[in-house]
C-alpha cells in the first residue's frame, strides 16, 4: 500500500507503471487498475489481474489536454464543448483513435475511450509518468467497483505491483461513457455526469440501452445483463410503496437467515426495531441520491463482510444521478419477486 502523501511512495508507483506494472490509483469516481496506456503487454496485464474479457476496452486516463492530440485524430464539436465543460471530472468520451494507442487498449475498436480524473492523485500520477493510464475500474470482473483503497487490496492485492491510497472516493459511482463519434452523440453508460447536464451543454442526446455497461460487454446470455457490480449475496431489489412493511414480513418469516438491508434511512427507519438477523447498511436520505451513490459499492462489500446470505436494496428516484444509481442497482440485483425460497 502506497500512501499518496508521501513523495517516494508516488516515485515507486509511477516507477513501477514506467516498468510496464501495474498500480491502482484513487479516481473521483472509483479506483482504476492502472498500466502504461502506450506498452500493450502492460495492458494485457490488466485483463489477466481482472479475468476481464479481451473484447472489452479500456479507459485512457490523461492528466493534461495536450495529451489528447497524442492519442486521437480527431476531435469533434460536441466532444470540444462537453471538454470544456465538464473536465477534469466524472466524463468520458469515446473518440477516432489515434495509432500510437495499442490496440489491448480499444480491443481492436477504432475509438477509444478517454477521460481526465479530477482526483488530485490520479492526476498527479499520470504527470509523473508522463503517458496516459490505461485503466478499468480496479476490481475482479463482476464485482462492485472499489471506492477505498482495502476494497481493491480484497480483489487485487497479490495481482498489482502496488496501490496508491488516496482515501475514499468522492463520486463512488463511475464515469459517464458518451459516445461523440454519433449523431446524435449517445450515452453508452450513465454516471456520475448526468444526461441533463450534458444535454444543457451540447442539446439533445441518445441513450443506448444496455451497451457497455459492466466489465462483461462480450455477448452474454440474457440471464446475465443483471448480475455485474455484484457482492457474493444474491441482491433483491424493492420498488413500489409500503416496502418497509413488506420487507419486514420477509425477513421475520426466516429468523435463521442473516440478511443485509441496503436501505434509506427512511425506509430503514420505518423498519425499527430491527430484528437481530439483520445486518443494516444506511443509503442516506432518499432525497439524496448523490450520497447513496457514494455509499453503494461500499455498502455491497461492507454486507458481503458480514457474511449474510442474501440483501434486500430498493429503488430510488430517477434523474440527475439518480438515473445511473438506479442503473448500478438493475444490473446487479433482481427483482424480489424472482426470489427463491429453499
Ligand atoms: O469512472 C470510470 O470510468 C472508472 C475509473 C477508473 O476511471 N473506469 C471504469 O472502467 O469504469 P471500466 O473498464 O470498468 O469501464 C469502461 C467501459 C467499459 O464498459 C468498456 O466497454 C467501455 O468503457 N469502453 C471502453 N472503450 C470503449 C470504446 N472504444 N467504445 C465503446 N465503449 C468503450
Ligand atoms: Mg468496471
């Protein structure tokens, strides 16, 4: 573990990237598994610590504009206007590749995906390396993002030269993907900029349905599109009203079952006295749906760690954040009405 405050720990991490290793680094949004974006076997390194898909390309990470020219060959009008707007930060922006770009990085694809972190860290690294990070988001394939440093050691640690601790992530919810190489420009993932904001700057967009989403955009079978960003625990999702009441007949009915609860503090609080066969994990306020996105992929390893066989989560409103919370949450949950009862 590298602690980003201190001078020789950031010389070894950005060594360690120069010498084709791989480091993870804080992101304002999730922790990124980092490698060397211009050295291909450096690349390919990432997919075998991940056990990620080769079909499924990855983020560059720059830290300054001037790099951008150094990986693309073009950069449209929509692409300049939400760079301006919205960099550093939570966006990225798939863009004609350049050749420099080695094709482990775009999977073989003529764009490629690129975005500048706003996390004083992250940009810190790639300044010291002086090229742009390759980097997904630093857990095993399938499940939650990391948000803390302990999270990525849980997946990664034997698989990764070192991590850099930057503390926990502000965002907790990863980048919005906009593809600005369509017209209309379309949204691929929804994240921690939101449609409205984006389309106050550059007009009306698209928004693809289930396109690359998860670290397994490979072709899947259809059982399959829900079960990403996932704990260990199978995860049920609540939508509607009176849930408190109907969860609460649920978890009575199996007093032998530890059961986590992902929940507002609304609906947790309805809920009280808790039974002791239930492991709480508060959301936030439902009217803040910017925290509960912090919370989620926190809240999902926290319950695993408690070691509870199944977790009930609910529905939040959508719009603003709240559409890739709500996101997040269909992918790796079911509703509970498919719950099985053994
Ligand atoms: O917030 C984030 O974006 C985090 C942090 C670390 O920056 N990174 C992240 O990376 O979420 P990852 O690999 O988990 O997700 C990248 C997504 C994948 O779904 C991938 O399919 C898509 O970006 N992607 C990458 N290059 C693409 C391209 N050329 N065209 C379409 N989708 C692309
Ligand atoms: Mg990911």
């Amino acid at each position: 573990m590298w602690d980003f405050n201190r001078e020789a720990d950031l010389k070894a991490a950005a060594d360690a990237l120069l010498q084709g290793d791989l480091v993870a680094f804080p992101t304002e949004t999730v922790y990124g598994l980092g490698a060397d974006g211009f050295n291909g076997a450096a690349c390919r390194k990432i997919f075998e610590a991940k056990e990620r898909p080769a079909d499924n390309p990855l983020i560059l990470h720059i830290a300054d504009i001037a790099q951008l020219a150094e990986i693309i060959t073009e950069l449209p009008p929509h692409g300049r206007r939400l760079i301006e707007a919205f960099w550093p930060g939570p966006l990225t922006l798939i863009l004609p590749k350049a050749a420099t770009v080695p094709p482990e990085v775009s999977s073989g694809l003529e764009t490629v995906a690129v975005r500048m972190p706003s996390n004083p860290v992250a940009q810190e690294l790639i300044r010291r390396v002086g090229r742009p990070l390759a980097a997904p988001s630093a857990n095993l394939s399938g499940k939650p993002s990391p948000t803390t440093a302990a999270h990525v050691a849980q997946d990664l640690s034997e698989r990764v030269a070192g991590i850099v601790d930057g503390g926990a992530c502000e965002v907790g919810l990863e980048s919005t993907i906009i593809d600005v190489t369509v017209q209309p420009p379309t949204i691929l993932r929804p994240g921690g900029i939101s449609r409205e904001a984006i389309e106050a700057v550059i007009g009306p967009v698209a928004v693809s349905g289930d396109a690359c989403d998860s670290d397994n955009s490979a072709p899947k079978a259809p059982g399959m599109k829900y079960r990403h960003y996932a704990p260990e625990a199978p995860v049920y999702m609540i939508q509607g009203q009176d849930r408190a009441r109907y969860l609460q007949a649920r978890v009575a009915m199996r007093p032998d079952r530890r059961v986590g609860l992902l929940l507002s503090s609304e609906t947790l609080a309805q809920m009280h006295p808790l039974p002791d066969n239930v492991v709480p994990f508060d959301l936030g306020h439902q009217d803040d749906a910017y925290g509960a996105a912090r919370r989620l992929f926190y809240g999902l390893r926290r319950l695993d760690g408690e070691g509870v066989v199944v977790i009930y989560t609910e529905g939040w409103s959508e719009g603003d954040i709240g559409t890739a919370l709500m996101n997040r949450l269909y992918k790796l949950s079911r509703p509970i009405t498919e719950e099985e009862w053994e």
